[in-house]
C-alpha cells in the first residue's frame, strides 16, 4: 500500500475551521457585533433577512480599518488584539483570535467595506467562498460594515440543521440580548426583514437598559449584588425571592466583559437561592465578574462561551455569598415573608377533572381508604391493596388527554373574556408564536401582541389558575431545547409531559373523597398505565394473598 496521508486543501481546511465557529447565523451576528464592539463603537446597527439565512448586516460607527488591514482580516489568524504570547496573558477585547472574519467568509459571500476616522475614503473587499473577489476604493461614512449573504451557501449540510426564520431569529435576538445587557453604553438597534424589533438607546443608567430588554417588573424587582474576594470581584443585579420564573434563562452571567455559560457559576446562584425559593424555579440575575487573567483561561472553546477557573471553589463562594448577603438583606428579607404567607393563604382550586363538575361514577374497582402524607392515596379493590403518588396518577391522566387532543381528540378549554396579555423576552415570544398552531392543539391559543407581549386567549381547562407567566416562561424554554436535535414529535411529546406536569394536582393536598374516585375512574379508563410520563412508578400494589402472607392467615 502507497503513502496515504495528504494536506487539506485550503479551501477544505476554511470550511472545517469555520464549523467550530460559525454554527448558525446567530454566531455571525455575534462575531460582527464584538467586532464592532472590540472596534469602539457607539451605535451598532443589525440588519437580518430571513432568520439571517439571506442575508446579515453589521455596521459600526467604530475605529474601521485601513485598505491594507482590511484585506489582512479577512486571513486567518490575523488580528489587531494580541501581538505576542505575553498578549494572551491579559486579554481585554472580545475578539483575539484572528478567526472570525475568515470563518464567516468561508462560508457566505461577504462584504466588508470599512473606513478611518482619518481617511477620507474608505475600502470595500468583497469574498465569496473565502475567495477574494475584488478590492476597491469606496465612499463611506467612518466605521465599518459586514453584509454577509447566503450564509451556508456552499455547506449544505450545515444549511440543513438551520431551524425556521423565527427559530433563527430567537437565537439572533439572545446573542444580542447578552452584548446589550453588559453594553449599556452603545446603542443597539436590530431589524429583521426591514422592520425595527428594538432600539436600545445608549444610556449611562444599567438599569434603564436592563428595563428595556427585559421590563419594567423585573427592573422594580432588583437589587444591586457587590461583592469580593482574594480571587475577583463580582457586581450585577439580582431578583429579590418574591420574583420568581420558571425557567433559568433570565440568568446572565459575565466574566471579565464576555457572556459566559458555567455550571459552577449556575450552580451558586441556584444554592444562594436554594432557601428562599422554590425548586425549579428561578431569579433574574446579571452579574459581572471579574477576574485576574492568571486566575481564568478564556481560550477554552472557540466560540469563547467557556472559560476555566484556576480556583472554582472560591469563584463559587464568591458568587453565592454575595447572593446570599443581599438576599438575606432585610428589604430583600422582608418581602420573602410576604410572599411566603401569601403561598399559604393562596385558594387552592381542584384541577378541573377532579373538579365538582366533573362527572362522580365512582371507580368499579378501587375505592378509598385515606391519604398517607397528603400525598399517597390508598385503595382498597378486589386485587388488593395500593399506594397510589396522587401527583403521578394525574399527572399520566392529563398527558394522555393532551396527547389524545394532539391526535386531533378534543381538549376542554378555558377562555379569556379578554385575552390576557403577558410579557415575556422577545426570544421567547417568537418561540411560542413559532409553535402556535401546536399549541392551538393542545387547548393554548394566544397570539404576537407586540414586541415582548403575547395575548392568550385560552388555556386547557386543567390549567386554570396557573400563573400564565410562569407557564409561557417555562413553556417556552421547554421549546427552545427543539434546537438540540430534536424533531418535532419529541418537542410535542415535551409540551404534553410539560402541561400534564404542570396541571397535575401537587403533593401535600388534601383531597376529598369524591376527588380521588374521579381521579381513579380516570385512570382506569387510561387502562391503568403503572408509571407516570417521566417514568416514575404511579403505584405500589399488594395483592391479598401477600398481604395475608404476612400475618400467617390463608
Ligand atoms: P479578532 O476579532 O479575533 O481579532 P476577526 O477575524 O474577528 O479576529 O477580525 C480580524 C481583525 O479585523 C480584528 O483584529 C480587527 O483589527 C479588524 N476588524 C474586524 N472587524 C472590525 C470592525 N468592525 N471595526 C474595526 N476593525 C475590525
Ligand atoms: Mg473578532
């Protein structure tokens, strides 16, 4: 056999390099505004069409480039940021690794037309597969612009994992949510398809940036959060206990200026909160760390979304002892109190199946005995006895009601006389809309109503007195995990565990007698099934022969 091992050809190795990068148009978007950012600018203007398929544009009032630099950072590893080894030690900027340009226009056909303060005109490059095609001199105003179009074009496989424009768009809209949120100081402005999706003024004022992007009621729920140690600093913002969400997605977390994702960091947050809040429910919290450089490597991943902390443990006391010191502050103190009287307090409305109307036949063949705990049902039938998790025989009840009502069954539905307008981010706003006909079907009607507003119409009936908040929130991040690899039957399957988890009636209940025997009626028309969606035993069943076995009788 003759030698086998070859070079790549250039144009295979872009490609290759370029995958690690640039996954979807969201990281272009992200690329070009740290760009912009790295580059000083005070206004950075996001032009999408189509999700960002057709086509991106970023442009920038910053710095810009000369005609030689131009064509220089379109090389690979080619970069203004780090000169030399020492560099890499104390990285001040987003960018540093010369990648991203050539990355995108590996990939695309790219523009790049870019001018100095100093210079009266400026350069225009156009790439086409990583190709040069042209350089020329061009009138432009100062700073730069980067039109990246047909993203993919000659990647179809990546083409084909995109999601559809809205999906896209929600991953546009995060990525620029993160820059805007530390960013407070430079102006954001996004368009999708020519229409304006938000105007971020520059302001000097963080709240009044973290108001625009995420409301005015997560604003009026903040407190600062300050705090230090021998390893770092840490300042940010954080909910008090009485705001609570259903899904961790309001956690933003930066080290050193860069939007970071880490469990250790995720991890303090959710044990400073772990006495005040619920589980599974979570605060809003932003929170700027920094680092000394020789305490973190930022060089982890190529998209720079991880970083490694020399010292982890004193990064996570750092965290949730400053969380724990504010929450534990009496303002923040006092209204948990509130919150947890009005918990108490708070009418507990009977699911709907359970509820009086419901029809009463009782069950043929189980019949109650008493409630161990609140909890467990015990029954008495022919067969013998049973422990039943009241939580995980409902819960299995409505999901297979509402995957019948997928299948096109019917679904009791509760609607609005007027339909219920609730905020949420604009990401999570275009992922429900995304889904709205599924949702249609599954008893939950609502439509757009603005930016960060959806209107709900309806809800399964089951769902009565949820907090609609909480539900879109949760529901939502139940949608956005479709962009992991999931099809559509398996985000449907997760809507259904979802809602049927959630209108399921809750341990710790009290249920009257009529209840339960509606409840097992239900459950023995589902065929008694033994496990509950999730996958957890519904009951434990002793037969009489056993049970006689025990005490020596029979
Ligand atoms: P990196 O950001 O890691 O240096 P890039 O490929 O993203 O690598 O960019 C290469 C170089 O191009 C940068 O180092 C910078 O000098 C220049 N550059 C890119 N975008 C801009 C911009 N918007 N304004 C000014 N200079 C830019
Ligand atoms: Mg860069």
């Amino acid at each position: 056999m003759g030698a086998k091992i070859r070079f790549l050809p250039t144009e295979v190795v872009g490609k290759i390099a370029a995958g690690e990068v640039i996954e979807r148009p969201a990281s272009v978007v992200k690329e070009l505004v740290e760009n912009s950012l790295d580059a000083g600018s005070g206004v950075v203007t996001v032009e999408i069409e189509e999700g960002g398929k057709r086509r991106i544009s970023v442009m920038d009032d910053g710095e810009g480039m000369v005609g030689g630099d131009a064509l220089l950072a379109l090389e690979r590893h080619a970069t203004s940021k780090v000169y030399d080894e020492g560099d890499l030690n104390a990285i001040k900027t987003l960018g540093f690794r010369g990648e991203a340009l050539p990355s995108v226009a590996a990939v695309s056909r790219l523009s790049l037309i870019t001018r100095t303060h100093d210079e009266l005109s400026g350069t225009r490059v156009l790439v086409e597969g990583g190709q040069v095609r042209g350089v020329e001199e061009i009138g432009t105003p100062p700073g730069t612009r980067v039109e990246v179009e047909d993203l993919f074009y000659n990647v179809p496989a990546r083409q084909k994992f995109l999601r559809g424009v809205q999906g896209e768009m929600a991953h546009i809209i995060e990525v620029i949510t993160r820059m805007a949120l530390i960013h407070s100081a430079v102006g954001f402005v996004l368009k999708h398809n020519k229409r304006v999706l938000f105007n971020l003024p520059p302001t000097n004022e963080e709240r009044s940036r973290i108001k625009v992007i995420l409301g005015k009621d997560v604003v009026s729920q903040l407190v600062a959060v300050q705090g230090s140690n021998r390893f770092g600093d840490i300042r940010g913002w954080a909910t008090v206990p009485t705001y609570v969400r259903g899904s961790s997605k309001g956690i933003y977390i930066y080290v050193n200026g860069r939007y970071i994702r880490d469990k250790l960091i995720s991890h303090a947050v959710s044990e400073a909160y772990r006495r005040f809040i619920p589980a599974k429910m979570y605060p809003v919290v932003i929170l700027f760390l920094s680092i000394p450089f020789s305490e973190v490597d930022v060089n982890v991943h190529p998209a720079k979304m991880e970083v490694r902390f020399r010292r982890g443990e004193e990064i996570h006391r750092l965290v949730s002892d400053s969380l724990k010191g504010v929450l534990s502050h009496p303002h923040a103190a006092r209204s948990y109190e509130i919150s947890e009287i009005r918990e108490e307090t708070a009418p507990y409305s009977v699911p709907s199946s359970l509820a009086p109307g419901a029809e009463m036949i009782p069950s043929p063949l189980w019949r109650m005995v008493g409630q161990l705990k609140g909890t467990y049902l015990v029954v008495e039938g022919d067969e013998g006895v049973m422990i039943i998790d009241q939580h995980a025989a409902h819960e299995r009840i409505l999901y297979e009601r509402v995957k019948r009502s997928l299948q096109g069954g019917r679904i009791a539905q509760q609607p609005f006389l007027i339909p219920q307008p609730i905020e949420v981010k604009r990401e999570e706003k275009e992922l429900l809309i995304e889904y709205r006909a599924e949702l249609v079907k599954v008893g939950l009607e609502l439509e757009e109503f603005g930016d960060r507003t959806v209107a709900v119409q309806s809800i399964p009936s089951f769902l009565q007195g949820e907090d609609l908040q909480l539900l879109l929130e949760a529901l939502s991040e139940e949608l956005a995990e479709r962009g992991k690899g999931d099809t559509v039957e398996q985000v449907l399957d997760r809507i259904c565990v979802f809602l049927a988890c959630r209108g399921a009636i809750k341990a710790n209940r009290r249920l009257q007698e009529e209840a339960v025997r509606s409840l097992l009626r239900d459950w023995e028309e589902i065929a008694q099934p033994s496990t509950c969606p999730h996958g957890r035993p519904l009951f434990v069943k002793w037969s009489w022969r056993e049970l006689e076995g025990w005490f020596r009788r029979g």
